[in-house]
C-alpha cells in the first residue's frame, strides 16, 4: 500500500481574543470519495457485479444505522468503531444541568490500520492555487470533535468568584493535553489561546477551555468569574 501523502496549506486565521491575523495549518483533501466511487474500487478485487456490491454495502450501512438507533457501539472492523454520544457544558452543580443542554451526537474512532495510515502520512507544502482542486465543501479538515468513550477528559477551572478586584485563575486537563481557552464567551478550538500559566481576571469574565489529545478535544468546560463591586464584563 502506497504511503498517504498530504498537501498542507498554510491557511488564513485570526486569534480569537486579540483577533490578531495570523496562518493556521489545514490539510488539502483530493475532494469527496462518492459511494459510487468505493462500490467501483471495490469491485477492482472481485467477480461480483457492481450490482451486487452496492447492495451489499447498502444493507450493511442499514444494518449500522438500526444499530446504532438501538444504542450500540457498532464496530466496523478494520475501519474502526462508531459510538452514540452526547456534548454539553460543564457545571459545579449537579442540578443547573438541563437535558436541553445536551446535544446527541456521533463519535467515530479509526482503526489502528485506517488511523496508522494517516498518523505515517508523509507532509508536503501545496501549491499556491491547487486549494480550487477540492471539492465545493471545501478540503479543509475539521476540528477536533468530542464525545465516545474514549473521549478526552474537560479540564478544570480553578479560581475565586465573586472576587472584588482582580482573580487568579488557573487550568489543569489530562496528562499529555493541551488546554486551549477562551475569556470573550465563545466556544474554545485548536486555534484558541493556549494555557500555559495562570491567567488574571480584573473584570466580569465567562472562561471557557478544552482539552487536546491526539486530535481530538474535550467538552467544553465553563466558568464565570463575577466582579462585585461594579465590575464590567471583559471585552
């Protein structure tokens, strides 16, 4: 099998917070592999009509759809697991949780052969101009997303609130993470600011964080920090 090679485009960015310009790294894909486009491979290494195969990939993917809405992990083999999940924020109190908080959703992890391909990849810069080679969705990769059971733990965010004029706070997450936070009330990324030592509060502040391993991130974890003695939100 021959190694992947992957084009890496230096793409435009703005740091959250400071919204300062800067360059991110985003992959550039070949486009999207259609189901047409794996029944025809497929059928490269097998008698079976095209037919044939297409309905045998068709009641398989119905086969992983009822059992997914049955609430199994469906393990696809070589290809890995698909898992039934669930985001929400974090809270200190059991009883501020709202199940309309809690957002379904699905997790998928690959197996050791498929991830093994990609983590080995060899890495090239692009070309200027072949990013108008990908598809209409784009090429980019994704972020990191949450949730399964072997998501990554939410880091913990430690600070006094109320406090009267300033606060330390301070981020702790699974060993080998990184955290990443935001303090402006947006939903933390890969690209948010990394933490690194604590953080001073001098106003109102909703900090947010999560954390990275291996390329795949956290839940959110929330926390206010309010100023009592007529203290602003933070900008």
């Amino acid at each position: 099998m021959a190694q992947l090679k992957l084009r890496i485009k230096k793409a435009n960015s703005k740091k959250p917070i400071t919204k300062e310009p800067g360059f991110v790294a985003r992959v550039l894909t070949n486009g999207t592999a259609e189901f047409d486009d794996i029944v025809k491979e497929a059928g490269r290494n097998t008698t079976m009509h095209k037919a044939e195969l297409r309905m045998a990939f068709e009641l398989c993917m119905d086969s992983v759809t009822e059992m997914l809405k049955q609430g199994f992990i469906v393990d696809l083999g070589p290809l890995g697991k698909i898992y039934p999940s669930c985001s929400s924020g974090w809270y200190e109190k059991e009883e501020d949780m709202k199940l309309s908080d809690v957002k379904p959703q699905l997790y998928y992890r690959a197996g050791e052969e498929v991830e093994g391909a990609v983590k080995s990849a060899s890495l090239v810069w692009a070309k200027a101009g072949e990013d108008d080679g990908t598809d209409g969705e784009g090429g980019d990769t994704p972020e990191p997303t949450p949730g399964g059971d072997d998501a990554v733990a939410a880091p913990t965010i430690s600070g006094t609130t109320p406090f009267e004029t300033s606060t330390s706070v301070t981020m702790s997450g699974p060993t080998g993470a990184e955290i990443r936070y935001t303090t402006d009330g947006s939903t933390p990324t890969s690209s948010s600011s990394l933490y690194s030592s604590a953080i001073t509060l001098s106003a109102t502040t909703t900090v947010k964080a999560i954390a990275i391993k291996d390329g795949v991130s956290s839940e959110v974890t929330t926390k206010v920090f309010t100023k009592s003695s007529g203290g602003g939100d933070a900008d």
